[in-house]
C-alpha cells in the first residue's frame, strides 16, 4: 500500500509562466541577448533598456542602435541579436505566437494592436513620458511572476503584456499605423495583408481574418476588392503559391516537407492546391526550374510584387 505521508510530501509542480524573462547588465564587455529557443514557431521579444547602449542586429547588419531610458517591442527572427554596450542594463522578456494569441484575444481593440506587434516599435522613456513608471511596474510584475509564480501566474503575466501593449500603442509617433483612423479601408486593407503575412501557414480562414479586424467577411472582401482587385480568399491563395514558388525554387527539401512548413496535410493536398493555381505540378515547377538555370527574376515572386 502506498505510504500516504510520502505522497503528501510530494511538492506540487510549479506554475509556468507563459514568458521567458529575465534582468541583464553588461559590466565590463559587451554582451550578446540572442534567441532562447521557445517552441514556438514566431518569438517576439520586448525589453526595457533602463541606461546603457545596445545595438539591434540582424545577422551582420546593423539595424538600429538605441540608447536607453528606452522600451521596445521586436518580432524576433533567427540570426537577430542583442548587443549591450559595457554597463548597459534593463529587462527583456520573449513569448511566443501563441501567448500572443491569448493576450489579444476577444478583445476589442485587437486588431490595432495585432497590427503593430507585427513590426519593431519602440517608446522612449524617462522625463517627459507618463506612461514610463507604468511601462517599468509592467516588465517589473511580470519578472516577478516568471522567477517566483504562484496561483494564476499565466493570466497575471498575460494581463500585463496586454497592458505594456497598450501604453506602446498609445506612444505610437503618428504616421506608424496609429495615425490613421482605426476603420478607414485602407487602413484595414494594410492590416489584412500584415495578418496574412503573419499566418498565412495556419490556413486561416477568411471569417477568421475578418474577425481579427472586427469587420463582417463581406466587409472584407468588399475592402480588398477596392484594394487589390481579388478578394481575400485568393489574396491569401497568392501568398501561399509565392512561398511555395520561393521553397521549391531554393531549398532541398521534399515536397512532403515543403507541404509541412506551409501547413497543408500532405505532399497531395499540396500538390492539388499548387496545381490549381499555377497550372503544373510543384515536382513539374521544380523540375522545370532546374532544366533552365538562367530563370528569369520576376519568376520568383519576390515579396514585394504581393499583393
């Protein structure tokens, strides 16, 4: 029989908090902040440089320098890194989609924010901002329940980020998205495609994208039509068939794989979607392509010619 006192003694396991965060100071040298390897497939990372130099890179490419009292908010890719100059210091925090998922969701100024969290954004800090104590209470909590998380850590660090956002969107300079009027079609219209840009791979419906706008499908497809002259259902289509394009022109993998990252079911429901738009097979696309090496560069869609 069980000793019960020993199964009693058994510490219950502990609350994870749905972000990874943690304090950094660069003493002496230069310090490197790169990707921590979340499950997930996007990873956004938020920090708050409290003094100091950093430098955000992008492989070997500078792409912004920052001085602090400064907070920012990155869609974090592979190959992106943090670099704190010598006694920089701050918190950073990284999530991923799906903690973002359930911070925005059914709520009603959703789709305003999921449109900025789909770009680098950055709030300065210190004198002359009011929002700035409530941005550090904010990094500061949700630190707080990551080292030591008790009962409802999770909704408690997810109240927070939706309120970080909030002050970040609030700071927005005009002319970043946040200028223009919230349900204006062309506004919608760039929302749309920066959505679809973001979950394209999960197949999302067109009643999905409309409720992450909080307009009616028809809305939406009305608003898309004026756009780009094709509704939203083959606006998504034509994003998928460029990254298949993309995929089959320059990578190895099989199409079973290539079916897999782009969220399909299988090589042959692949297959009958590309064949359907493009008129060949993706292994004919593939095969063709390698036949001729000189191809040529507006045959491979690059990501500006969508929409």
């Amino acid at each position: 029989m069980p000793d019960r006192k020993r199964l009693s003694s058994v510490p219950a396991p502990r609350p994870e908090a749905p972000v990874r965060a943690e304090r950094f100071r660069a003493a002496l040298q230069t310090r490197v902040l790169g990707r921590a390897g979340l499950g997930d497939a996007e990873n956004f990372r938020a920090l708050i440089l409290e003094k100091g130099e950093a430098a955000l890179r992008d492989g070997d490419e500078l792409v912004l320098p920052l001085s602090g009292p400064v907070m920012g908010w990155i869609p974090w890719r592979d190959g992106m890194r943090l670099e704190l100059g010598a006694g920089a210091q701050g918190t950073h925090l990284l999530l991923g989609a799906s903690t973002l998922d359930r911070v925005l969701q059914r709520r009603a100024e959703a789709s305003q924010l999921r449109f900025m969290v789909e770009r680098s954004s950055f709030m300065r800090l210190g004198a002359g901002n009011s929002a700035s104590d409530a941005v550090a209470a904010c990094f500061t909590g949700i630190l707080a329940e990551t080292l030591r998380p008790g009962p409802m850590s999770a909704a408690v660090v997810e109240s927070l980020l939706h309120i970080l956002l909030v002050h970040l969107h609030r700071n927005l300079p005009a002319g970043h998205g946040a200028g223009a009027q919230p349900g204006a079609p062309k506004t919608l219209s760039s929302q749309f495609t920066a959505l679809v840009e973001s979950h394209f791979r999960k197949h999302w419906t067109v009643a999905r994208y409309a409720g992450e706008l909080g307009i009616s499908r028809d809305r939406l497809n009305d608003i898309c039509l004026r756009a780009y002259g094709r509704p939203p259902a083959r606006l998504i289509r034509e994003r998928q068939l460029m990254e298949a394009r993309i995929y089959l022109a320059s990578s190895p993998l099989s199409l079973g794989q290539v079916a897999g990252v782009l969220g399909f079911a299988g090589a042959a429901q692949f297959s009958r979607f590309f064949k359907s738009l493009q008129g060949q097979s993706p292994a004919r696309y593939r095969l063709d392509l390698r036949r001729f090496s000189q191809v040529d560069a507006s045959s491979q869609n690059a990501l500006h010619a969508w929409p």
